[in-house]
C-alpha cells in the first residue's frame, strides 16, 4: 500500500514525461532527423520460428546471451557466458534490481513483449553507458507512439495455447496518438502448468502464473519539447522451480518514471532526455508446496530504487556524442524465517541480505568520429561512485570480525574500437578497460543457500574491484545473396569473484554440504566465438546459420562454471504467397570443460528440431496472422550445461498463435 501511495504523491509532484519518439515533429532541421531517424530502428519482439514469444525466448536468439534455468520462468541471462553479476541489464535506462537471493527475479522477468520495442545490447566496456560493468549491458527499451499529425488510434491482441504445459497467454496493446498527446497501454497474462520431457514424464513443481500491465502518457510542451510519465506494474504467482527446493508464492513489482525531453533545432546539442524514476520490488519464496522438506524455509525480499538518468546527444557534422548521468539509490532487504514442520512456530531468523543500501552517481560517454565514409573511430569511458552501507553489519563480523559498516569504492571505465568497411567486407577491432563493485550478494550475502552445489554462501564487504581486461574483433562480408559475420572477444579480469569452501563455519540449510565465502581469484580468462551466415536460395527462400563457442579457466587453468560449450543453429525460410514455413535445428555438443568443483558434470549433445507454419490474411484492411507450430519435434530428452541441478527441458510442444492489429 505504501508504494501506491508513493506513486501517486510521485506522479501528483512531477508533472513530467518522457517524450516518445519526436521524430514526427514539424522542424525542418535536417540534421535533427537524421538523429532521430537512426534511433527509430527497431526489430520485432520475435524470432523467426515463433511469433508469441517471451522475453527470455527473444533474448535465447542472440548469440551473445545463454541462460540458467532453474524452472520455466525467469531464466537468469548470462551475457558474454557471465553472470548478472557482471552485466548491467536495464529498463529504458533506469536501474532495477531483484529481491531474490537466488536470483529467480532477474530485471529481464518483470516485462513482457508487447510493452518493449527493442532490446539493446552492448558487449563489455562498450556497455558502460549506463554504469560499470565488465559483461557489457541489456537495455529493454519500452513501446512509445509518436505523436501524429491527426489524430489515431492503433492497437494488437494475440493469444495462443502451448500444449506440453497448457499454457495459454493472452497479449494486448492499445495506443492513441495526437499532435500534443500520446497514450501507451498494454496487458498480459500467462498460465502455465507443469511442463512433460522427452519422456513424457511430468516435471512437478515447472507451472506459472504472470500478469503484466504498463501505461504511458506524453505531452508535448512545445515544438521541440514533451514531457511523460511511465508505469509498469508486474505480478507472478504460484511459480515453481523444479530445480530449487522451494517455489515462488508471490513476486510483484511497479516500475515508474516522469521525464522530459528536448530538441533543439541548432547548435552542437541535439537532444536532452532526463528521467527521474522509482521502483519496487518484493518477493516471496517459501517451500509450502514442498511437503517433503524436514524443515520447511520462507525467504522473503524487497528491493526499492529511486533514480535519475540524464542524457545529452551531441551532433556536428561527422563528430556524434552521448553524455549519460546516472545516479540511483538501492535498498535491498532479503530474511530467512526457518520453521519445523509446525508453521507456527519459528525456530531461527536471519538475514540473508543484512539492509544493504547502495548509492551510485556516475558519469558516462560514448563518441562517434567519422574519419571517412568508410571508416569511423568510436571511444569512450565512464567514472563511478559507489557506496554501500549494511544496516545489520553484525551478521558481517560473524565470519569477518570488524568489517567496517561503509564502503566507498572507484569504478572507471575506458573503451576504443574502430570500425572499417571496404566494399563488401567490414571489420572491427577495439579494447577494454573497466571495474566493477561486488553484488550484495558477493559482499554482504550471509548464508546464501545455492542448491547447485549444495554449499551455504557467505558475503564478503572487503573484497576488490573486479578489473577487466578485453579485447575483440570482428570481421564480415555482406552481399545481395550472402553474408558471413565473425565475431571473437577475450576477457582477462583480476580478482574475480567466486566461492570458495571455508575452513569456518557450519552450514544453516541441512540440505547443504559446508560453507563457501565469496573471495577474489588472481584472475580468470574468458574467450568468446560466433559465426553467423546467411544465404537467399532464391527471393523466398533463406537459410541462416550460426556457431558460438566459449573457453573459460581460472588462475589455475580449472574450468569456469557455466561456460556454453560448441553449439549451432540452422534454420530455412520459405514464403510462398501468404504462407510461411519455417524449419529449424540446434544443439549444443558434449560439455567435456565442465567444473565438478562448482556443481557441474558432464552433459551430453543434443539436437533439437522446430518448424512453424503461419498464414497472413486481413479483417477489414486489418492485418491477421495464424501461426502453428512445433518445438522439439523428435521428443528429444535432455539437459544442458546450464540446467541447474539436470532438470530435463520440455519435451515436444505444440503451440499455436493468433495475432491481429485492432
């Protein structure tokens, strides 16, 4: 309740909004179109196999993203194969963080398709526009009409079933434009239950529920200027996570922001977008549908942000420029309640996140100097203040005595590439340097229970800065009919964070194995490959292609956990009149570089085989599409390296999808 009232005194005090996309305005500037035009590019929020896809699914298509699984929901997204951890993921530039202890709340889970328009992501330093970071940045932009000369209304609905767990989804979208008035809506809602393998076996504890709505209002103050204001409200239910010992009962989260735009028809300044925003988020994950348990656990948490971002684009003649401000204050809050098998009474209490606030103000850059037409250099940096503050910090002192109760720290950022194309063939190269601060988690997390290797975590508020190293490079060739794109970056990272058993300490959790404290390795490496191929067989037909590789070891030269081993996708793509057929396969191979000494063994290769079918027609001018489909068709059973604990993914799934703009 007290957030609503938050809300309403928020948006009762600030009269602002963020413009959306003014590239409708009258001016006659030519240079301000073209910097508006170049950022109105966006993709669909789908793949070419699937339509009604989840955020998560459309984030699988790149190839620099891979996933943790735990369950069938709120997949946790590994950028350049690391963890959150070291990846900055954003929405519309704001700073949103779970309140899971066990990340099962990642940012990417609290939005839904239909209220983005794009997702930008950013590798390394390359990323650090929107603060430090050592994997890079995942920015999911949200949907903004842009204002209209004459009035207008548009608008979306799909639906569409999946049989192997039953889920049936209903998407909507609504949106009225004006020359002075722009409103967004949208609304969701997904059910899903427990999901079968390839073995037609039932995976207990794999269902969801999910309902997401957001709203957006923009005015224009004036030719060249508008104000917004934004909400996002998101809930799940009853989610569970088969790869856990306990589920999720509730997750809710509203995300807001006010802001104001301006243009400017002159001079070296282009635009000037600021946005004051605020966030909360609480989750509750107990073990209540797990009867099994001897002694049963609730472990809730709360995470509450309140932001700024303030961002300037500069433009004169071949020089472009991006100065970011970004400053945000973090509360997160995480308790263990312990009981016997009689809930009503409690015999231990703790927090697993002690009230740790975090404030960060920094300063980022990103430039772009046209040396010729076919050559341009880009550079950049950012400087970061971070400062934690632990509430409880007696917990703390358990395993660290006299750990002190603040902690300032430094994060600098520096990046260069330059880009040349010659004809047909384009190439890049460029390099790296930035820091990053601990997690909650890494530096005040106390007795983090991580059921992949059954080991209890302790924080440690003492330990580095993460210090990253990289480099990379990219070559391609682009014609009518084919293209050829490789790409290749190596990260080497001083005092990398990971676990590591203590010699102190018994475990909380009698489902663990010992105790593990977050300490800093000398260094760490990290290699990273994908190719990606295209081909037009002939004007309907295309096929695409595309390998990713990844090596990871430690300053010992042991393997890193959760690094994808060789994996491929294929897939052909067929248009004949208003038909669509779409086939696909991919795998990865046997995962021999795996790392017992986190959890990790062995897994085997697979192959998996999709194809879709869809059909394009019109109600009253309106354009409709049907689509049926099939995942898995082989009934393939398997588990992938990133499957915590080997939970099997769904075997063959059937879905089926109709969409139709209002």
């Amino acid at each position: 309740m007290k957030y609503i009232i938050t809300l309403l005194l928020f948006w009762g005090i600030c009269a602002n909004g963020q413009n959306t996309k003014a590239e409708k305005d009258s001016t006659k500037s030519v240079e301000l179109e073209e910097v508006v035009i170049t950022a109105a590019i966006k993709k669909k929020i789908e793949t070419e196999m699937k339509m009604a896809v989840s955020v998560d699914e459309f984030l699988a298509s790149s190839e620099d993203i891979s996933f943790i699984k735990r369950g069938a929901y709120a997949w946790e997204p590994l950028l350049n194969n690391m963890s959150t951890e070291r990846s900055t993921i954003t929405i519309d530039g704001m700073h949103i963080f779970g309140a899971c202890t066990d990340k099962m709340d990642p940012v990417t889970s609290y939005i839904e398709t239909n209220n983005i328009s794009e997702i930008d992501i950013k590798s390394g330093q390359e990323g650090s526009l929107h603060g430090a970071t050592v994997a890079g940045s995942i920015d999911l932009k949200r949907k903004s009409t842009p204002f209209n000369l004459y009035k207008k209304w548009s608008g979306s609905y799909q639906t569409g079933f999946e049989l192997n767990n039953k889920q049936f989804f209903n998407l909507g979208n609504v949106s009225y434009s004006s020359d002075k008035f722009v409103a967004d809506a949208s609304i969701s809602f997904r059910e899903a239950g427990n999901y079968s393998d390839g073995n037609n076996k039932e995976v207990n504890h794999s269902q969801y529920n999910k309902f997401n709505t957001s709203i957006g209002l923009a005015y224009k103050t004036s030719t060249l200027s508008s104000v917004r204001v934004e909400a996002i409200f998101d809930q799940a239910n009853d989610v569970g996570f088969p790869a856990l010992p306990m589920d999720l009962w509730l997750s809710r989260a509203l995300i807001t922001s006010a802001s104001y735009k301006q243009l400017f028809e002159e001079g070296l300044f282009k635009v000037w977008d600021t946005k004051v925003y605020f966030n909360a988020i609480e989750h509750y994950m107990d073990d209540t549908t797990r009867p099994e348990n001897l002694v049963h656990m609730d472990m809730p948490g709360w995470s509450t942000t309140y932001g700024l971002v303030s961002k300037a684009t500069l433009k004169n003649e071949r020089f472009f420029s991006e100065i970011q401000l970004n400053a945000y204050n973090n509360l997160s809050i995480a308790e263990m309640r312990m009981y016997p098998q009689d809930r009503s009474e409690r015999t231990m209490f703790a927090y697993s996140w002690p009230s740790v606030t975090t404030t960060v103000a920094g300063i980022s850059m990103n430039n772009t100097w046209e040396l010729s037409e076919r050559s341009q250099l880009n550079f950049g940096g950012s400087l970061t203040i971070n400062y934690n503050h632990s509430k409880y910090v007696e917990f703390n002192w358990i395993f660290h005595p006299g750990t002190p109760q603040e902690k300032t720290r430094i994060l600098p950022s520096l990046n260069t590439s330059y880009q040349l194309d010659i004809n047909n063939f384009n190439f890049s190269i460029g390099t790296g340097y930035g820091h990053r601060a601990p997690s909650v988690s890494e530096g005040y997390g106390y007795y983090i229970y991580n059921s992949f290797d059954r080991y209890d975590y302790i924080g440690n508020p003492n330990l580095k800065n993460e210090i990253s190293y990289e480099g990379h490079a990219s070559a391609g060739f682009k014609n009518e009919k084919a293209s050829v794109q490789a790409k290749v970056n190596y990260f080497y990272i001083k005092n990398y964070i990971i676990g590591r058993v203590l010699s102190m300490g018994s475990p909380m959790n009698y489902q663990s194995v010992g105790v593990k404290g977050y300490t800093s390795l000398d260094h760490s490496t990290l290699f990273n490959f994908s190719l990606n191929t295209s081909y037009t067989l002939f004007d309907d037909l295309h096929w695409k292609g595309s390998l990713t590789y990844a090596r990871g070891k430690d300053e010992n030269e042991k393997n890193l956990p959760f690094i994808r081993p060789l994996s491929y996708q294929t897939s052909l793509n067929y248009n004949y009149e208003r038909f669509g057929f779409q086939t696909s396969v991919n795998g990865d191979i046997e995962q021999i570089n795996y790392s017992p000494e986190y959890g990790e063994d062995q897994t085997p290769s697979y192959t998996i085989w999709n194809l879709s079918v869809d059909y394009t027609f019109y109600i009253k001018n309106k354009k409709t599409v049907l689509q049926l489909g099939a995942e898995n068709v082989l009934n393939e059973y398997y588990s992938t390296y990133a499957d915590w604990g080997n939970i099997p993914r769904m075997g063959r799934n059937i879905f089926t999808s109709l969409k139709f703009n209002l």
